[in-house]
C-alpha cells in the first residue's frame, strides 16, 4: 500500500500545509483525473454553504459523487439557522445522523478552525471559504492548473490583481505559492491592497496573472471611486498583458465580472474553464485524503 504523508482529519487552511502534503493532493489528483470509482462508498458528506456558490458547491458534490460517496446539500434558507441555531448545533446535529464529513462556507473568518478543534477525529472539517481569512481548495487547484503549464512554480513571477483585502483565495494562494518558491506580487487600489506595487512594474515578464472579484458585498464603504476607474486602472486586458512574457497564463476564481477584472476577449482565452475542471478532481483528492482509511 502506499505510504502517504498525508496524516490530517481536516482541511481548513493552507498557511499550516507542508510541501510534502501539497505534493501528494497534486499526485492525488492527477491520479484521478478522468476516474469514477467506489473509493469513498458508504461515506456522506454534507454541504453546508451559509454563501452563494456555484463552483466550489457543486465541484465538491461531484466530487464526492465521482468517489461514490453519499452526499447532503443543507438547504441554509430553510433549515433551522433561520430559527435561530447556531452553526455548531448543526454540525451537531448533522454528526448525531453519522455525516463523515462537513464542507462549510460561512462569512465569519476562522469558524472553520474552530469547528475542527471542536470535533478533532470525530469528523472532518472542510473549510470551502471562510469570510476574509482562506479558501484552501481552490488555491490547491489553482497550483494544479499552473503545474499543468509550468511543471514547477518555483522562481516564476505570479501576479495577483484585485480586491486583496476581501480576498480569501488570494491570502491561500500566497500562502502556497511562496512555500513552492514562487514570486508573487499583490497589486490592487491602495484602499483594497496593503502597499501595493505598480501594476506595470507586477507585469513586467509575469508567468502568471490572475484576476480576483471585486468584492462589493463585503465593502462598507466606496473604497473604489468607479467600476469605470477599477477597469481602466486595474482590468487586465491584452494591452496591459503585452508588459508579461508572450505565454503568460491567465487565471480567475470565479465568479468573474466581464468588462471589470478582466475583458472578455481575455477572459475566453484565459485557464479560467481548466481551473473549472481541476476543481472536481483536486476536491476529489482533497475527499479521499481525509476520508479514505488506507491503513497507514
């Protein structure tokens, strides 16, 4: 059998993964990639998205599926969190009927930290964005889409444009990517990135760009004058791009907002639909890591 690193009950952040277990979810992916098999049969995890999601929601349900596990979708809208209760009495609840595992979104930064403390080994914890703080899955998909291209990240030049401040993606990213030996550069308004570097200078021969969301549902106030200022400013198009090296890959989390963060034409020809793909099979590596009893 083989020997794994991979020792965890849960993932809720990247700032604490070593190289060695970054590696083996790469592997493990790879491993998967285009595979449906019964490794996680008589397994349930349920879904607990307290955010709106599109992708990271429905790529973890697949994922789960794909590994023939039983899988839960938590309606928040009409469960009892509108009553009142609080979500440790879900998990609660939802480890009382044998749930394996909880997928969380939630807006408050390190709930996810918290829950796992709480239950240890009694089940595992899978951090899908919490507030402000991290969103491990897609930054480990997001490495497995640059190491498709690049085969290694380290001494490349990864740019990351946007709302900084707000972004989870972006804190787990740098988290990743500078342990791998990248460099990175945050680049966004001074209101929404903290001493930020010109774009200009960022692009110069960039291996990577990638696009972050503005985040207007977390803004309390107008930290940008205008969508139109944002865009002519800070909206990568082909333009700006020539500055990166003639190969330069593309990339955005999603949800992206067409004309702002990125326009169109660059949008189609970006990595942004391969990182839609790696996203099934990362969360499926991430699913079998934790869950699978392999004996050591």
């Amino acid at each position: 059998m083989k020997k794994t690193v991979w020792t965890r009950r849960h993932l809720v952040d990247t700032h604490s993964l070593t190289v060695e277990e970054i590696f083996e979810v790469m592997a493990e992916a790879k491993a998967l990639a285009g595979i449906k098999a019964p490794l996680l049969a008589g397994k349930v995890i349920a879904n607990l998205f307290y955010e709106n999601s599109t992708r990271t929601r429905t790529s973890f349900e697949l994922a789960a599926k794909y590994l023939s596990a039983d899988v839960v979708n938590l309606d928040i809208a009409t469960s009892s969190a509108q009553k009142g209760e609080s979500l440790l009495d879900t998990a609660e609840t939802l480890a009382a009927m044998g749930v394996d595992a909880l997928v969380i979104r939630h807006s408050s930064s390190g709930v996810c930290q918290q829950l796992a403390s709480h239950f240890k080994n009694r089940l595992s914890i899978i951090n899908a964005g919490d507030g402000m703080h991290e969103h491990p899955s897609q930054a480990l998909l997001d490495l497995y889409t640059m190491l498709e291209k690049l085969q290694t990240v380290a001494g490349k030049k990864i740019v990351i444009v946007g709302d900084i401040l707000h972004s989870r993606v972006a804190r787990s990213n740098l988290h990743i990517l500078t342990k791998l030996g990248a460099e990175v550069h945050l680049v966004g308004p001074p209101t929404l990135c903290i001493d930020p570097e010109p774009l200009e200078d960022a692009l110069e021969d960039a291996d990577v760009v990638m696009c972050l969301r503005l985040q207007m549902e977390r803004q309390t106030s107008g930290l940008i004058p205008s969508l139109a200022e944002y865009r002519e400013f800070y909206g990568i198009d082909r333009q700006k791009l020539e500055l990166a090296k003639p190969n330069v890959l593309v990339m955005h989390p999603g949800p992206m907002n067409r004309g702002v963060e990125i326009t169109s034409d660059v949008a189609d020809d970006s990595l942004i639909r391969q990182q839609v793909r790696n996203g099934v099979i990362v969360r499926m590596a991430i699913l079998k890591l934790l869950l699978q009893e392999t004996g050591g």
